[in-house]
C-alpha cells in the first residue's frame, strides 16, 4: 500500500484532468464582450460581422445576442420565421428565465439567490443578463466573464456576461443548453454578485447543484455519483491551476458534497453559506463559513468526517445520501485481512481511504489505526447488515482533532454481510502564508499525510472511543491583496466523444459459450468505460475499464458462470442489448447501444 498515494493519485488525476478541457492558455487581461472590437476571451477575436438582424432576443431580465454568419453563428439556425429568433436561441433564453424563476425567486417558490448585479447599458439593454452566442474554439462549453472596468466600491462583488459556445445551439443539444449549460453560467454570475474570488470547487458545484434545481430533478448528473466514488483520493477542496486557472478535478462532481448538506441542514444552507462568503470577502474560506453557519452545533471537521464514513454504504437509504447513489459503489483501495501486516496509505487533505475487512469466523473485529500527529483525522469501521439499499449499518467512529492512535470494534462480527474500515483526513490547516503568492488560491499544509491501519480478530471488541470536542476551522488571514481581476470562469460539461468498432460475428454465441469478445472503443478524453449486457431491462453483466486518455481501448467482455446462469433464466424472446458507456470525471456520459441477435 506504500505506493497507493505516489502512483495511483498521478494515474487519477490524469483521469479526472483530461476531462476538464477549459483553458489551455493563460487567460487575457480583457474580458472584452464578442460585440466589442479586438480580442476577447482566450485571445480570440470578437464577432466580426454586426448582431443578427432579429438579434438581441430579450425578455425583462435577459438578452441572448448572435451573429447569423461566420463561425461565431449559432450550430442551428433552422425553423426559423424570416426575420425572427432561431429555435436554438429561444432555447438560450428559456434557460435563463428558467434559472431566473427557481434560482433567484424567493422562497418558498424559488431558492432565494440575490439576482446577478446590474451592469447598466452593457449589451444594449438595462441592467438585463446578456448571453452571447460564440465559437469557443473546444476550449470550453461555456464561460461567465466579469466585466471591466468596474466601480471600486463594488469590490469584490461583479457583474459579468455568459458566452455560450455556438456548437451547444444545435439541435440534437438543446435540452442539455436550456436546461443544464445555461442555469449553470446563470449561477455563475449570480456568485459574482456574492463573491467574485469565490473557492473554484465551491462555485462550480453550487452551479451544478442550483442548475439541478432549476431543473426539478438531478437526473442531468446521474453520472457524478460514478466518478466521484471513483477518485477518494483527490481533494475536495480543490484548487485552480495556478497558471491556467482551470477548476480543480472534482469541482463539479463536488456537487455530492452540497447535497449532503443539503439533506442534513437544509437546502437553504447553500445559500446561506455564500451570504456569509460575502460578507468575509476577499477571503472567503468555504471550512470556516460552514463552522460559523452551523453556530455551534456541528463543524466543518464534523460534518467532513460523517461524509466520508457514510460513504462506506452511501447506497442505504438512511446513509444521509438521499438516494442519490443509485447503483455506484465507492473503491475499497485494499482488504485489510485480520492478522495481516499494517497498511499504510498517504492521505491529502479532505480526502479518505475505504478498505474491505473480510468476517470469516471472527467473534469481533478491531481497526488499530494511526494518523500523524497534529492532523485532523477520524478512523472508523463500518459493519452492514442485510441488503445493500434496505440494510441497516452500525458504525463506530473515532475522531482525532490532534492526530494520534485509535482503537474501535465491531462484537457479533458473523451477522455483518459487509465490514469496512475508513481512514480520514479532514484537516484544512493552511500554510504561512495561507496563499499561493500572488495568488488567490489556499496552500494546505497537511497534504501526503501517512495514515497506518491493521485489524485484529478478537474474542471482543474494544469500548466505544470517548467523545472529543470538534475543532473550529481556523479563519486565515490574508494580508495580501488579490490579483486585479479574477480569472474567466470557464466550464466543459460535453460528453465523450464515443466509437465502437463493429462486433466480431456471432458475438452472441460467443458470450453464451464463455468466450470473451474484444470491444474496440475510441474516446476523446479520458474517461471509465463501462459494458453492460441486458436482456430486456436486466443487466446480466458489466464491465468496468480505464481509458486513461483519449484513443483508442480495447475491453475484454466475457460472461463469468453467474451470469451465463442469469442469462439462462432470462425470458425468452427479450431483446438482448449491448450498452458501453464513456463517462467522464464530471459525470458526463455518452452511450453506444449494439443490439445482439
């Protein structure tokens, strides 16, 4: 296990990089809209023939700008009136009236965001949201720009415009544009009116999870349970790239986080939580505002601590998941055998480790874990009894607030049909000086911290571990003053790019005889490749790979003697489906469906 942090985290961050394809330069120095002369965002120029003749199309709170030629034009410009608004473009502005009328509309009816800050007569209108249609060059799907210059007494809150990439407006994409793309950029500048330095793991999973909102439902990141499950590993709280200013690999699908606590404490928290960021800008640490939003009843280090132990059996309706993790179950990054050797795996902070510990015959179980002296940790083991969506857990946790060892068990261990044990690293402690320098981005100084484990059968398990009084987050002091402008926020939500090459003949017959049949898969990004076979709406098998970059992987799919029984069973006369899926790091997937005969 001595190699899990060095080897596995670069191969992991690789994966959920790649699939973050926002800014591959140094963002400009202006923000200049794409109806403005010159460059504008990603040193590209502006439009450079004038608006379309029906363009700008508004509502009271919105305009949607295009151009009808060049390569700035909408992907779509068909079924519309001679001299009226494509279809593609009412899609756009729908979108942000969507967002409008659940985001920023008071509660009980809506969440009760204060609206984007009014930016006068920019865009030909009065202090009216204003999106522009524009070719984005693959850089991204769409970015939120502040504008410039800005009054100073409005720092560091802004207002800013939306450029949504011209492909996102064709046909095949409109659902996705109106109502994920375009409440999501909407949030964005709704934040700007919170707090223009905003934490980039922060902003990027409140759009997420406001856009979900405004969509009545989280089916649009069904896949995010996935991939984050996937990557424990990696740090919640992200950073930006400090040269690119690209979000952080679990930005968007840190969009779980903001569900717990929604589940646990309300969905008005998320809101309340940015009023607070308003109020401690420029600083703004995401930790401390939720130690002081909770006033006592819980803290950060707390609530930290309970997601990462629930995750050991998130799909149980009572794991304070909500349901949200459907099917997807979280990586065991090893078993931890009883007797065996201790293991030892290097935690960064707002990260954990889940390991499998086999029963057997064990009367009773218990983790021996330790974590480094002075480190924001918890150890705790997990046993689950029954099925795994109407189960029912017990669990003993062990908090450390200063490191240290820890002891606890599990008694009765034979009636666990599962046991895991949890290693944690909840400590934001930040470095002197707390910033990257010239930088808005936080230091951590408890990363690569090495965490030891081993579990022991014993005839008893130890006394519960004694209570401990939960630390506060410690608020940094930031005595330098941020850069002059915050970065483009830039956002890639596309789904992979997908081939499957043509099955081998007779495939069936293949798998039903056992045999392996080779799927040659062809992606654009990194991305987990998952083959399911179903008979009718049943899966009987699936297989799960890594493509670790874009190109071309192949997957050997063959059917164990379980599932070749399933198939058996099944009723004939179902049609039988081969499903391979792409799913990115932000849980963007895309499916290729092979009917076998």
């Amino acid at each position: 296990m001595e190699g899990y942090h060095q080897n596995v985290v670069p191969l992991r961050r690789s994966l959920l990089g790649a699939a973050l394809l926002l800014l591959t330069a140094t963002p400009v120095a202006s923000a200049a809209r794409p109806d403005d002369d010159g460059t504008g965002v990603y040193g590209q120029p502006n439009w450079t023939v004038d608006e379309a003749p029906a363009s700008p199309l508004c509502s009271p709170r919105a305009c949607v700008h295009w151009v009808q030629t060049t390569g700035d034009a909408p992907a779509s410009l068909v079924d519309s009136d001679a001299d009226g608004a494509p279809d593609s473009i009412e899609y756009a502005l729908d979108g942000l009236e969507r967002g409008f009328r659940r985001m920023v509309a008071p509660e009980p009816g809506g969440l009760g965001w204060r609206p984007p800050l009014g930016d006068g007569a920019l865009g030909g209108g009065t202090d009216v949201v204003d999106l522009y249609v524009k070719d984005l060059h693959d850089r991204a799907a769409g970015v939120a720009p502040v504008d410039w210059p800005q009054s100073p007494d409005r720092r560091p809150r802004y207002h800013g415009h939306i450029i949504i990439d011209d492909d996102y407006l064709a046909a095949g994409s409109w659902g996705f544009l109106q109502r994920k793309l375009v409440p999501h950029e909407l949030q964005h500048l709704i934040e700007f009116a919170y707090d223009g330095w905003f934490e980039s793991w922060q902003g990027e999973s409140t759009a997420e999870w406001s856009a979900a909102q405004s969509d009545g439902s989280f089916a649009l990141f069904s896949g995010y349970p996935a991939a984050w499950g996937a990557a424990t590993e990696l740090p919640m709280i992200g950073i930006r790239d400090p040269e690119r200013h690209s979000p952080p690999p679990k930005a968007y699908v840190s969009v779980i986080w903001q569900r717990w606590l929604e589940y646990r404490h309300g969905p008005r928290m998320i809101r309340e939580v940015w009023e607070r960021a308003a109020e401690a800008s420029p600083t703004s640490f995401v930790p401390s505002l939720i130690d002081d939003e909770l006033a006592g009843g819980s803290t950060f280090f707390d609530e930290f601590v309970d997601f990462a132990v629930g995750h050991a059996e998130w799909r149980l309706a009572g794991s304070g998941f909500g349901g949200d993790a459907g099917s997807a179950e979280v990586e065991r990054v090893a078993t931890l055998a009883g007797g065996a050797d201790p293991a030892t795996v290097a935690l960064d902070h707002t990260t954990f480790a889940l390991y499998d510990v086999p029963v057997g015959d064990a009367e009773a179980l218990e983790l021996r874990a330790r974590a480094p002296e002075g480190t924001r940790a918890a150890v705790a083991l997990v046993g689950r009894v029954g099925d795994p969506v109407e189960g029912r857990v017990e669990v003993q946790v062990q908090r450390l607030p200063q490191g240290g060892e820890a002891r606890v068990g599990l008694g009765d261990a034979s009636r666990f049909s599962r046991v895991t044990a949890v290693l944690v690293n909840a400590d934001v402690t930040l470095n002197d000086p707390p910033k990257v320098a010239r930088s808005y981005e936080w230091s951590f100084a408890r990363d690569g911290q090495p965490f030891t484990a081993r579990v022991l059968r014993t005839e008893r398990p130890p006394p519960p571990p004694v209570e401990v009084e939960s630390p506060l987050t410690v608020q940094p002091s930031v005595t330098e003053p941020p850069p002059d402008r915050p970065p483009v926020i830039a956002d890639d939500l596309v789904a992979p790019r997908l081939t499957l090459a043509r099955l081998p003949r007779r495939a069936l017959r293949r798998l039903r005889a056992g045999r392996p049949v080779a799927l040659r898969t062809t992606v654009d990004e990194a991305s987990t490749l998952i083959a399911e076979l179903r008979v009718g709406a049943t899966v009987i098998r699936q297989v799960t790979a890594r493509a670790p970059k874009a190109g071309a992987r192949t997957v050997a799919f063959r059917l164990t003697t379980a599932a070749r029984r399933r198939f058996a069973r099944a009723p004939r006369g179902r049609r039988v489906t081969l499903l391979v899926t792409a799913r990115d790091a932000a849980g963007n997937a895309r499916v290729v469906r092979r009917r076998l005969r």
